[in-house]
C-alpha cells in the first residue's frame, strides 16, 4: 500500500511540474480538482517540490497560480521497474572491465545521474548485485588518458600522430607516426588501425603499449579502400591480415561436446554431433593468428581438419612448447 502511495505521489509531482512549465498557473483549488486531493496534500506537495528538488516555486497574485521563476527548471525524474532498477545495478560490476580506460569515469558519472534522477523513495543498492553475482574479467592493461582521448581526437580531426611505442615482443620504446582511421575494442583491450609511416602499410596498435603522444598539425585523408572489415573478425579478434577468409575446420572430442554446442563461437559457423558424441564445427575467416590462439587453448580436445596452414601453425607451436620442457 506504502509503495502505490510514493507512486501516485511521484506521478501527482510530475502533473504538478508539467502544469508549472506549461504557464498554465495551476493553484492548490485547480489541482486539488484536477488530481483529486485535497488542497492541504497539494499546499505538501509543492513544499516537496522546494524542499527536496529545489524547484524555484513562486506564487503570482496576479495569475493566481504557481510558476517557476527560471523557466528552464523541470523535475529531474525517471519511472523505473523492478527488472530496471536490478539491470542498472548490475552495470556497476560489469564497468570493472573498463578500469583501464577514461570510459570507466564516464560510465559511472552517466550512472550517477541516471540514479540522482529517481524519486527519493527509490535507492539503487549496488552492493546487493555484487554479493549474489560475480564477474570474471580477463586481466586488462592500463590505458593512459592522454593517450586514449588523443587517438580519438586524431580520428575525428585526421590528424597524424606521433607516439612512443613498445612491440609485444621488444624491451624498448620506438618512435612511431601514424594516420589513425579506426579504434577497435576487442574483450576490452583497444587497439588503433591506421597508416604506419614507418613501414608504409596499415598497422594495428595497442593503445596500452602507447605513450608520450602527440596530436599534430598534419593532416591526412582516409584511403577510401580502406575498409577495417578486412582487419577484424568480430568472432575472433583483429590481426594484420588482408588474405580473403578461409574454411577453419575443427573437430573437438566427445568429453566436451556439450561446452561446444551450447555455444555460438562464430557468425559463420556450421555445427553438428556425430553419432561418436564428437562436435564438427566449420567458420570462415582470415584471422589465422587468432584462431591458433583460441583453437589451442583446447588442448588435445581439439583436431584442426583444415586448413593445412593452420595446422602447421599448431604443430611448429607445440614443438616450441616441447623445446622448453
């Protein structure tokens, strides 16, 4: 019963607001009529509206109503269901993958005034969601702010940028200038394509091994063959590659056939049981490198049938392992 009264009084607040900012200078008698209340519960609610939203409420002997004394005022409030409060809420611990980027910051701060929005009488516990419900993030390098908001601004401006930049396998920093054309966020970890002047092709970037950056003056134009579809596979991840897509065949074992079915591993893929419990599974792509590095984590779980690269790959992989034990 408490909780349908806070909402008839929330929606009462919002008619009152909405009466105030359309001029009509509704008094205690015409919004008692019109809401049906009595005018001490109007004469309440518009102290509510000064107490708890600071609306600047005057009232003008001359119209004989209410009205805002800065027209730009309007009750900052948001009806929200049980199942939308809980899915706000859960964003919180989701943001903890972002941690490495300025988007954290402006998550939280988007989240902040979407809660400062609701009706007093509603709070969103985000504590509660963390302790019935756990997230399990791969570990993500920092990004530094100078460097994240910098790429952006070079795309939208084309501007070339100059950087500090430290390869996976290098020990040491390496002077880089760039043509930036697209940022690619793959399982939170970011990455720039763009022109690489040093080796006069499109390179991919980690923004995490970015730094000392510099937006320049120059200006560059995008090819208007460039297309960054060439470069990423949404499935699997971004690589320099520009081979056309291949047919990846996998067979995995019988002991872990139902983790396979039950989920989708590509945009492309064809998936089947055979009648001995092992899985066929079948996509196309380009993204050779990425797909060793997932096809492997598998184990002997898996058989790649095709193609014949990528089993090389797999097997010159192995021997390395061997080597080191």
């Amino acid at each position: 019963m408490k909780q349908r009264e806070e909402k008839v009084k929330t929606l009462r607040l919002m008619e009152i607001d909405r009466m105030i900012r359309d001029g009509l200078y509704p008094n205690a008698t015409t919004l008692g009529k019109k809401l049906e209340v009595s005018r001490s519960t109007i004469a309440r609610d518009i102290d509510f509206l000064r107490d708890r939203y600071l609306a600047p409420i005057e009232y003008s002997q001359e119209k004989n109503g209410y009205y805002y004394t800065d027209s730009t005022f309007f009750i900052k409030s948001v009806m929200l269901s049980e199942g939308e409060l809980f899915s706000i809420s859960a964003i919180t611990p989701l943001l903890e993958q972002y941690k490495n980027t300025p988007l954290e910051n402006s998550f939280r701060n988007i989240l902040s005034k979407i809660i400062d929005m609701l009706p007093e009488q509603v709070s969103v516990d985000t504590l509660f969601v963390t302790k019935e419900i756990s997230f399990i993030s791969d570990p993500l390098p920092r990004i530094d702010e100078e460097v994240f908001n910098s790429i952006f601004k070079a795309i939208k401006t084309f501007s070339k940028v100059e950087f500090m930049y430290r390869s996976l396998s290098k020990q040491e920093y390496n002077t880089r200038s760039l043509n930036p054309y697209h940022v690619v966020c793959q399982k939170g970890n970011w990455y720039v394509l763009g022109w690489c002047h040093k080796y006069k092709s499109i390179r991919v970037f980690a923004l995490s091994r970015i730094k000392n950056i510099l937006v320049t003056e120059q200006k560059f134009d995008v090819p208007v063959e460039f297309n960054p579809e060439k470069f990423i596979d949404p499935s699997l991840g971004i690589w320099v590659n520009t081979q056309e897509p291949v047919k990846i065949e996998l067979l995995f074992s019988a002991n872990i056939n139902t983790y396979i079915l039950e989920r989708n591993w590509h945009t492309t893929q064809e998936i089947k049981q055979n009648q001995d419990g092992s899985v066929y599974l079948s996509f196309l792509s380009n993204q050779m490198q990425e797909t060793l590095h997932w096809v492997m984590s598998f184990g002997s779980s898996v058989k790649i049938l095709n193609p014949p690269e990528l089993i090389q790959q797999v097997k010159s992989e192995a021997e390395k392992m061997m080597c080191q034990y």
